[in-house]
C-alpha cells in the first residue's frame, strides 16, 4: 500500500522517478528555435518529473503516481508535458490537482477538442480515446496524481509528429488557449 500525502503533493514512497527535460523535448514545444538555443547554450533544463507506483501489467491493475512540471516558458508556450494517447486507446485516466495552476488539453483523433483548468482538489477524467497534455500557467510547480490501467501504454509518436490542435501560450502577462498554425489533423 502506498499513501498519498495530499499536503505536500506528493507520494509517500515511489518506485520510479523519471526526469523529463527540455532535450526529451524537441518537437514538442511550437518555438524550435527557442528548444535549439537555449540547448546550444549547453543548458539543459528539467521541464517535469514524474514519481510512480508501477504495478505489473495485469488487467484490472492501476499505475498511479504525482507529476509535477516546473514554472517557465519556452518562448511564450509555457512549459508541459509531452501529451500522449494511450496506446490502448480504450484506457482512460483521471487527474487530481494537488499544487499549483495549470491546464489540462485533450483531443480525439476524430476532431474534438477540450481544455480545463486543473488546480489543487480538481479531479478531472479524461475519457478513452482521448490525448492529453497539462500545462502548468503558473509561477509556481504544477502537481497532480494521476491513475490509469497499468498495461494502457502511451503512445507520443502521433503527438510528436501532428501536435495538439490548441496550444497554451502567454498574452499580456495571462494563459491564453490559441489555435496551433502547425497542427496536422488525425
Ligand atoms: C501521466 C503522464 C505524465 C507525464 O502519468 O504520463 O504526466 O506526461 P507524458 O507522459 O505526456 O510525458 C499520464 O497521463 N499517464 O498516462
Ligand atoms: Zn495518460
């Protein structure tokens, strides 16, 4: 049994702690050349991490853990996760704000779109067949636990190469959701 310690944002214990940085990131975030200058600066930043609870890929399992994605903007996108379906599309997963301010983006293969804010005590389900990337709008860590079926898989090719259909940006100093010029539907 692994205990949730919902004060601080954070799990009791872990078994896996991943570090995803702003190199794991290339072709994720709109403005390359911003991702390719500040890494030909020889800086690498830790964009998010996430600590989980793996479970054997068994049916009927659930993998949960916390991900928390610092402050910052690469130009004027603010920093996220990669998003991803799940390779399983038929796997869905809820999100449960812990810390900070943030944004939760989804899409379908066939077109539909969402967003919605996710701050501490917000749960938010995401539904089968839908991507999902968060966002974190504020000044502070984004924290939030998340659950899925342990054997759903995640696939981020799709995203890598199509995008998101919207993007989180900031305009006069607020988060605002735009259109994404480069988006390839599908
Ligand atoms: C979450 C995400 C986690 C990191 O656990 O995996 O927030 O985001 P990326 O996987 O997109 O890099 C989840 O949605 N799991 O399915
Ligand atoms: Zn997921």
């Amino acid at each position: 049994m692994v205990a949730l310690n919902l004060g601080a944002g954070m799990l009791r214990s872990f078994k896996k702690r991943v570090e995803v940085k702003l190199s794991d990131l290339k072709g994720f975030f709109y403005d390359h050349e911003a991702v390719v200058k500040t890494l030909s600066g020889g800086r690498d930043l830790l964009i998010y991490e996430y600590y989980e609870n793996p479970q054997p890929e068994i049916e009927g399992n659930l993998n949960f853990g916390v991900t928390i994605i610092n402050p910052g903007k690469v130009g004027i996108e603010y920093y996220m996760t990669r998003g991803h379906y799940h390779a399983k599309q038929h796997a869905a997963e809820i999100y449960v704000g812990l810390k900070g301010e943030g944004m939760v983006i989804m899409q379908t293969k066939g077109g539909q779109l969402a967003h919605m804010p996710i701050r501490r005590n917000d749960a938010i389900y995401i539904p089968a067949f839908w991507a999902h990337r968060t966002v974190n709008v504020s000044s502070t860590e984004l924290a939030f636990l998340y659950a899925y079926p342990s054997g759903a898989g995640h696939d981020y090719d799709v995203i890598k190469h199509k995008g998101f259909a919207k993007l989180v940006v900031e305009r006069q100093g607020q988060p605002k959701v735009i259109a994404n010029p480069r988006f390839i539907k599908g």
